[in-house]
C-alpha cells in the first residue's frame, strides 16, 4: 500500500465512531424526512377527498330540497268537461 493509503486507512480507524455516528444521524434525518413527505402527501390526499365529498353532500342536499309548483288545472277540468256534455 502507498502511504497516502496508509495514512487514509489510519485517520479513517482513529475517526471510525465519529464517522459512523455521523452515517447513523444522515440516515435518521434521511428517514425522519421521508416520512414527513409521506405524512403530508396522506394529509393532502385526505383533504383534497374532503373537500370533494363535502361539496357533493352540500350538492345532494340542493338537489333534495323540494320545490313546490301549484298547476291550475281548471281549464282542463272544463274542457273534459264540455266534451262529455256534448256526447
């Protein structure tokens, strides 16, 4: 091995804990932040699904509400009429 190499190997053995530590704490953040996104991206989903079914409810809700149209049938009544009396 070249002495570079030499050194290399030794700074990494006398660093090894700090090194390590370090490679657990970025794989931590790395998890904690992937579970963020994940997390928001379920929320997000969630609401947008409210949303979506409230505005139907509320939609339903008009499309239940009776409306109430009086028809004068008198005109028809007399015409039926007439046509019987004249038989």
């Amino acid at each position: 091995m070249s002495q570079a190499k030499v050194e290399e190997h030794k700074e990494e053995k006398l660093h090894r804990k700090e090194i390590v530590k370090k490679q657990k704490r970025n794989k931590f953040i790395a998890a904690l932040v992937s579970v963020a996104i994940c997390a928001a991206a379920v929320v997000w989903i969630g609401w947008s699904l409210y949303g979506k079914v409230q505005s139907a409810q509320k939609e339903a809700e008009a499309d239940k509400q009776t409306v109430v149209t009086p028809i004068d049938l008198s005109a028809l009544s007399d015409y039926s009429g007439s046509i019987l009396d004249n038989k």
